[in-house]
C-alpha cells in the first residue's frame, strides 16, 4: 500500500524516462492491453528513447486495443518485446506521429510492414514502392496503401536509419509511384481516353527534384499527343480529362483522408493555361513567353508518370532553354526580386516562424543554389542536378562556391529540411511554420536528438543554423569571385577566369574584365586591408548588382579604398557597421554626383557611419551657419575663407545627396521611403539652406576682408525663384536680389562702390576653379533686368516698383524672401514688395491676361528645339512650370485675403488654396504628384548624370539609373516613362482649366 503523499516508483520511473503526464501514463501501463508486458525493463526504455513517450504510450494501447483478439494482440506484444528493430521503429513512430497512429488504430495490421528488417527494405525505390501500391484499385485503397508504405519511411526516418537526403529521395519516388497508380486508375476508367492520346507527367519542384516533403504540393506539368491517327483536339481533351482524373484522385478528401494536392500551376500561363498541351505548344510558349523563374522551375523537371518516351523529350527538348537562361536581360535582378516578393508576402506575424520562406529559411539555400545553378550550368553539365544538396556538392567541387561556405550551407539546411519534417509529420499536414506550443516545440527537439534542455536547444540550433543561411546566401554567389582573383592554399579548387566573368556579366558588369582587375586589386594578398577586404567584397558586390550601373560602383569603391585605405578607421568602419558599407554601396552606384563629391574628400565617408541614420540627416541652417561663420573667422584671408565655406558646402552637399539615394534605393534593414513629397522637401529645404549659409559665410568673408567687421553699407541677400521657395535642387543656380542702404553718415557713392565689390567679389569667389562645386549666382530677376544695376538701395527699388513695376515682376517676387546678410533690411524690403506681390483685390483681368501671354510665349519661344514636350521636366505639358504658374496666379489673385497663400513654397502654397477651396482636393493632389515627380525627376538626373538636366537621359543605363532612383526595378524604364506621361497629362488638364480657363479663381 502506497503512503499518502508519496509517488509510487513508477511514477517517478517515467518522469526519469521523459513522460510529462506520468499519471495518465501510468494508467495506461496498468491498462489490461499491456498486462503481458508492463513490467518488462525494455518496454520503458524504448517509449524512454521516442521524440514524445506519452504519445507513444497512447499510441502502442491504442493499436493493442484495435488488433482482432488476444491471438493477434499477444503477437504482436511478444514480437515488440522481442525483435528490437520493429520496437524502435514502431514506437518512434508512435511518439513523433499522431496521424500515424491514427492509421494504426484504423488499419492494425498495418504494424507488420514494420517488422522485416533485410537490406532491400532499408532503401527502397520506386520500383518497390509500385509494388507496395500494386493492389490499390480506387482512390480509397491507394491512400491506405500509400500511408502503409509512408508508415516504412518515415520509421526509417525517426530511427535514423536513412538521413534528411535519402527520407526525401524516398518520399519523391513514393510519389512516383503513387502518380503511376493514379494515373492506371484513371486509365482503366476510360480507357477509350486512354487508347486515344500519349500522357507524360513531369514532376517539378521538390518531387521533380526528388526532395520532397512528407506533406507538400505535387507539383506536376502534363504534357499529351496523339496516338497515330488519332485527331489531335480529341486527344488533348481525352489527355486533359486523364490528367484531371489523376488530380481528383490524389487530391481529393475521402474516408481515408487525402495524399497530397496535386498542382498544376507551373504550367505555361498557369491556371489560365490548358492543362495539357503539345511539346511543340510546350517549347512555342517558352521561346516566346516564359519568365525567368518559369526556366528557373525547369531546373527540376523530371518525368515520372505515363508515357515515358514523351517525358524524356520534353525534358531534352527544353533543357537548352533552361541553361540560357542567364543570358536574359536582368536575369539575376529578376531571381532576387521575386526572392524578395516571397518574403514580402509573408504575414508579418509568422515571418519569425517561418521556416522555408523566411530570412534565413530554406528558400534563400535553394534560390542561392538554383541561381549559380542557372549561370554556371550552360558551360559545366556536371551542375545540372534537380536535388539542391547534390547540386550545392557540384558547386563545391567545381569552385564555384567556397567548401567551406558550402559545408556550413548544407549543414545548415540538412537541420531545418530535418525541422520541417518533424513538424509536418505529427498531424500530416502541410505547414512551414515552426509550432508555439511547448509540447510541440519539446517533441521536435527531442526528434532531432536534443534531449538535455529540447526546447532552448532546438531554438537554440534553429536560429544559429539560420543565421549562417542569412549571412551565407548572398555571400555564396559573390565570395568564388574573390577566390578566383585571390591568393589561395595550394589545391584549393577556385571560380575560373571564365567562370568569374559569366557571373559577372550575369550580374549586370558591362565590363567583366575590368571588374576582375579592381577585385584583384582590392583583394589580393596577405596583408590585413586585403583580408578585410575579401570580408567585405562578397556583400558590397551584390549591392552594386542591385543598382543600375554595378561597374562604376565597383570602380568608385576602389577609388575610395585606394584613397582611405591606409586610415585605420575606413575599413573598420565598414566592417564593424552594416549601414555604412550598405550605404556606401548604394552612393557609389547611382550615378555620378554624390561619388565625385566624396572624391573630392574622401573622409566624408564617415557621414555614413551612423547605423540609425543620423549621420545622414541634413543639418539645419542655423547650425551650417555657425560652422561656415566660424571656418570663415579661422581663414587668413578672403580666398581662403570661402574655399573653406565651400569645402562645407560639398560635405554638406555629399550629405544630402547619400540621404537621398539611400531613402529612394531602400536597406536590407529599411524599405525605401513611400513619401515621394517627403524626400523632395528634404533635398529643397537642405540644399536651399546651405546655400543661404554658404551665402552668409563668403559676404561674412568679403567685408571683413576689405572693411574689417562692418561694410560702410547695410547689406542683404534676397533669395528669388527656387532659391527662396526652398525648392533647390543639387544642380540649381541661387537666383538672388542685392539690396543695400547706406549706413548713417556713409558716403553714397561709396556705400554703392563698395556694394557693388561685395557682390562681384561674392560672385568671383564662389566659381573659382578648385576641387569644389562651384555656387552661380543669378541676379536677372533685378529691376531692368541684365541691363539693370546689380545691386540697388532699398530706396532705389522703392522708387523703381512704385513707377516701373511690370506684371512679372510682382510675379517673380512671389518667391521673395531673405536668406543672408542684413535680416532688419531683408525684412523692410519684403514688406515694401508685399503689396505688389499680394495686390488689394488680387489681379485685375489685364494682369491676369498677361501672365497667361508670358507663359504661352515662354512654352513656344523656351523649350529646346528637337526636345519631348511630354517629357520636359521644366517646361513640358504638366511641368514645374505649369504647376508653378497655376499655383502663383492662384496666390496673386487670392494672397491679398488668404493668409495661407503668403508663402514662397509651392506645396505649401497648393495645400493653402486647397483649404481656401480655390481648387478641388482632387486637383490639388494631381498638380502636387505632377510638381513631386517632375522634381524627382530632375534631382535624378543630376544624381546620375553628375550635370543638370531637364529631360530624361538618352543613354540606356543612364535612363535605368533613373528609374531606379524612383523605383522601379530592371526591365521597368518603359513603365516609368508612361508613369511620367500619364501624370503629366493629368496635371496638364487640371491647368488648362484652372491657368487658362475663363471663370473667377
């Protein structure tokens, strides 16, 4: 008798033995089904040694209790006792398979498949698995049949008999051979069909490449002919209502549960597509038609099923295709793009758990595989293997990829390929996400062997064994083109020159030898720069791919490297921060500008250094200020105190410009910014205040080079046009107004000959040839034009907009406001325009019909001969200027009684009519898209061409460039033209009727 509040022995037995409900264990061992066999120690040992005990246990009772009558039961109880292969089989099934048991419990019998043990049934193929299947003749005694021969693989599975390669290769031709049965059965239920038409059944995907999964679509492509005489549409649709018949069957739920769907959507067109089509109608669709990843499926494509001649033609007769692949235009952005829409696709709630198509999953080992597969295969056919662990083997040996890299990889995904399957064969169902649950997690971790602490050690395995995917996949195609360039260990196998430059050009280099050389030049050798280097490489490379000119971005690396590459803190600082090299990528390779800022002082590599960003965002006018005022006073002299203001200038403009590219191209870490607008204001306002600042620092220095600390002249600078709406862009000139007024007591003539030197002084210095980008200023918006004075009294222009003033005068002061020098003097003059530019009672009919003259004669007279109206960013249908213009009769007409409208910026301005309700909300939004992506536009081409421009690049990689500053991917420039024309256009409409049309707005 057992004391009360003590635990009998054999409750502590099975919890020494992993049970986790000894109680309910318990119960089931004093069960009468187990009388014959409780006490026996090997009993306890084996359920101890199953992925789950008390799941065996539930299971072994069950089996017992469904088996006909004591005989039966006491035979199999004495040869579980007794034979120890179908012990460990039975109950390690038992313990990782709850669907499995359940099959035991229907079909009792079915223990006995288990039992022989000759070496013909530790591998079996297809041909015995046929023979497994022989008698089904309907679709309920195949899926017994079927779950008969799975209950044989997956015990060798479990006992570890067969490791994760061969369990696959077992289920792929257990799939083989359900396919033939199926398609018999079809076969024998018309067989008029049958006798009319040739049937092959090509497998694809994880069967095609014989690795499938225990649950896991089939996915199949038919291919049908006629038999000799037969009409061919009569054939096809005997073949298409064969291969129909074959779907259902396998498909399709019945007492028996399901096998698995067959799918058919890898076919030409997809499910838009016949289901059966001809070769000829095969091989037309993909000489014509198909997409890169429709070649990339091919690469698994084995025939398994029906007619085996026409199978074997199939696959021979599209295999060429399928190894030109890699010659396609933007083949390997195509691969990586649709690798990334997969993960884009996946709920964010189980991106963590998912196990195949996550960052690090099973998807990044295969696509990396396929990719390589795809490049190097056309020349070395030792590389065409369907099975992704025999092609990542081939790679290896051939030096395509790193052995060290390749053993990592194919550890890493032997242990998820083990993950998934334990996870899908507890209920038999299809599922890549890694279960929540504690008991789950615990059976899985026991599975695998991980008996000490099952849950911590298998997160544990999981997430180091995708780590090494996430950081390997990528690597996997670009570190073999160092190799093949490097100092390697004698009889290390290495890319061949030939080798390195197919996958270069498959990258997008225009020239592969020249990219050869700077790796060599970056890489070779012994010395720790090189080491670091060859670290590196392998990531920057695939970045630079990802741009639209990968060669300049390798080029312009080198130039940096070979310029900072002896400072201590430049490659540290690229291999320590991921953002700094991913963002120094991503500058190098979009274009000209920012690359020859950087150039010119190549230690502004360092902005990029700040892993959330902050290194990058624009400073604000006060602070560029303080630093150009204060590099001013440091300045020995005039000369050199502007080129120092204008050495900020160019960090400052490097600065700007890397924000920008890096917001528009996007990080592994941060998508590109959706704001198109947002990226715009950012560029305006930082450039518009540096150059305020860049202004205030060279007057700053003019004066106190010629008068010491005062000018006998009150002095200010008035920014006009873009200058003064913030709306800068890198390649813009500073339109400016000069205004002056003597001090109390000052000679005039000398306070205008010594404003008049300021600002040619101004002028001369900021466009002195050096290795700074000049500053232009622009004065032609003065009174009287270039015949004007340069620079007047305030009192001057008084006099001058009080007798003179012309309608586009009081236009262009729209934009006026006060950006450097004397603030109370900038601010007395705005006032003193105020009144022109915001008119009592707005515009009288006259005004506003002269406005419309200028900008009809400036749309005839101005745009470039021989250039695309739809296509001028300036001056082309639902350009800048459309939109400006619109927006500033709207401010002339109205600024007088809506406060709103008193602003220099256009946006602002927009948004201000729109809540004054002097244009729809509608028509807002289309101007405002229009005005952005103009802008967008414009700040591109500077970026890529390194000079402004206002029209799209005639070059092809130029105009890519572009598009991919504004988001569109390789083979997009087309789409990203009609884009333009069709905003454009609908801006254009909204002026016609707002700028041109009659009515009071």
């Amino acid at each position: 008798m057992m004391v009360p509040g003590r635990r009998s022995s054999t409750f502590s037995r099975l919890l020494r033995h992993g049970f986790t409900d000894p109680s309910a264990a318990e119960r089931l061992m004093e069960s009468a089904e187990l009388a014959p066999i409780r006490n026996d120690p090997v009993l306890l040992d084996a359920l101890g040694a199953t992925a789950d005990p008390d799941l065996a246990l539930l299971g072994l009772v069950r089996l017992v209790e469904a088996q006909d009558g004591h005989t039966a039961q006491r035979e199999l109880l004495d040869t579980l006792i007794a034979a120890k292969p179908l012990r460990d089989r039975l109950l390690g099934v038992l313990g990782a398979s709850a669907a499995l048991g359940d099959h035991l419990a229907r079909h009792p019998l079915d223990w006995q498949a288990l039992v022989t043990y000759e070496p013909q049934d530790l591998h079996p193929g297809t041909a015995e698995f046929e023979r497994g299947l022989a008698e089904a003749s309907d679709p309920v005694t195949l899926r017994v049949a079927y779950r008969r021969c799975l209950l044989s693989i997956a015990a060798r599975d479990v006992c570890g008999t067969t490791d994760i390669a061969q369990t696959a290769a077992e289920l792929a031709d257990l799939a083989t051979a359900t396919l033939r049965a199926a398609l018999a059965i079809a076969q024998a239920a018309a067989p008029e069909d049958a006798a009319m038409c040739r049937l092959a059944v090509i497998a694809m995907g994880k069967c095609g490449g014989h690795e499938l999964n225990y649950v896991s679509d089939v996915d199949v492509i038919f291919v049908g002919e006629a038999v000799d005489g037969a009409d061919e549409g009569k054939a096809l649709r005997a073949a298409t209502r064969l291969a129909s018949h074959l779907m259902r069957i396998c498909s399709e739920t019945t007492v028996e549960g399901s096998i698995w769907p067959v799918d058919a959507n890898l076919r030409p067109e997809g499910r838009n597509g016949p289901l059966v089509r001809t070769l000829s109608s095969h091989l037309a669709y993909y000489q014509r038609w198909a997409k890169t990843w429709e070649f990339q499926a091919l690469l698994k494509a084995r025939p398994v099923a029906g007619d085996v001649e026409l199978g074997e033609t199939y696959v021979a007769t599209l295999a060429p295709l399928v190894w030109q692949a890699a010659e396609r235009e933007n083949f390997v952005p195509d691969v990586q793009k649709m690798r990334r829409r997969v993960v884009e696709n996946i709920p964010v709630a189980e991106i963590e758990r998912e196990l195949k198509l996550g960052p690090g999953g099973l998807r990044d080992v295969e696509f990396a595989v396929q990719l390589l597969q795809l490049v190097h295969g056309r020349v070395d056919t030792s590389l065409r293997s369907g099975t992704t662990l025999d092609a990542l083997k081939a790679l290896a040996a051939g030096g395509y990829v790193g052995r060290v890299d390749a053993v990592l990889l194919e550890d890493a995904y032997r242990f998820l390929r083990s993950m998934e399957h334990r996870i899908q064969l507890f209920r038999l169902r299809r599922t890549h996400l890694v279960p929540e649950d504690d008991a789950d997690l615990r059976r899985i971790g026991r599975s695998l062997g991980l008996r000490t602490d099952p849950i911590a050690e298998l997160n544990r395995e999981w997430k180091r064994h995708a780590s090494v995917v996430r950081r390997l996949h990528e690597k996997l195609f670009y570190r073999p083109l160092l190799d093949a360039v490097a100092q390697l260990a004698p009889g290390e196998s290495r890319l061949s020159t030939n080798a390195a430059r197919e996958r270069l050009v498959a990258l997008g280099y225009a020239d592969p030898a020249a990219a050869l050389r700077h790796l060599e030049a970056l890489a070779s050798g012994v010395s720790r720069k090189a080491a670091i280097q060859r670290t590196l490489l392998p990531v920057l490379l695939g970045w630079f791919a990802d741009s639209a000119d990968p060669d300049a971005g390798l080029f312009n690396f080198r130039k940096v490297s070979d310029a900072l590459g002896k400072t201590p803190w430049y490659l540290r600082l690229l291999r320590d921060e991921g953002a700094a090299a991913e963002n120094l990528a991503r500058v190098l390779s979009a274009g000209r500008l920012a690359p020859d800022l950087l150039m010119r002082a190549p230690e502004a590599v360092a902005l990029l250094g700040d892993g959330d960003g902050g290194g990058l965002e624009p400073r604000s006018r006060a602070h560029l200020e303080q630093e150009i005022l204060a590099a001013v006073g440091r300045a020995s002299g005039g000369e050199a105190a502007v080129t120092a203001a204008r050495g900020v200038r160019r960090r400052e403009l490097f600065r700007t410009a890397a924000i920008d590219i890096v917001n528009s191209y996007g990080t592994e870490e941060t998508p590109a910014k959706a704001d198109q607008g947002a990226l715009v204001d950012l560029v305006g306002g930082a450039v518009s205040d540096l150059t305020a600042a860049t202004l205030a620092g060279t007057l700053r220095a003019v004066v106190r080079d010629g008068w010491g600390e005062t000018l006998p002249t009150r002095f200010a600078v008035i920014g006009m046009g873009r200058f003064g709406g913030h709306e800068l862009g890198y390649g813009s000139d500073a339109d400016v107004l000069f205004v002056h007024e003597p001090r109390e007591g000052a000679d005039e003539q000398e306070a205008s000959r010594a404003a008049n030197f300021v600002v040619s002084e101004m002028r001369r210095l900021l466009q002195v040839s050096s290795a700074d980008p000049p500053l232009l200023i622009d004065a032609d918006l003065r009174p009287e034009g270039k015949s004007g004075p340069l620079v007047r009294t305030l009192k001057s222009y008084e006099a001058y907009y009080r007798r003179w003033s012309l309608v586009w005068e009081a236009h262009a002061l729209l934009r006026a406001e006060v950006v450097a020098g004397d603030e109370e003097l900038g601010q007395r003059f705005i006032e003193l325009v105020d009144p022109l530019r915001y008119p009592a009672e707005g515009l009288g009919e006259d005004a506003v019909r002269e406005i419309r003259r200028l900008k009809a004669r400036m749309e005839s007279e101005r745009m470039p001969r021989g250039a695309d109206p739809t296509l001028h960013t300036k001056l082309g249908r639902g350009g800048l200027s459309d939109v400006e213009w619109t927006v500033q009769l709207l401010q002339l007409r109205h600024g007088w009684e809506e406060p709103g409208l008193r602003t220099t910026r256009t946006r602002e301005a927009l948004a201000a009519a729109c809540a004054a309700e002097l244009i729809s909300g509608e028509d807002a939004s289309t101007l405002d898209e229009a005005w952005v992506l103009a802008t967008r536009v414009r700040n591109a081409v500077m970026l890529v061409r390194g000079r402004a421009g206002d029209t799209f690049p005639s070059d092809g990689r130029e105009l890519a460039a572009v598009g991919r500053y504004l988001g569109y991917g390789p083979g997009h420039v087309g789409d990203m033209l009609d884009d333009y024309r069709r905003t454009t256009r609908r801006a254009r409409a909204v002026v016609e009727e707002l700028f041109y049309g009659a009515g009071d707005r």
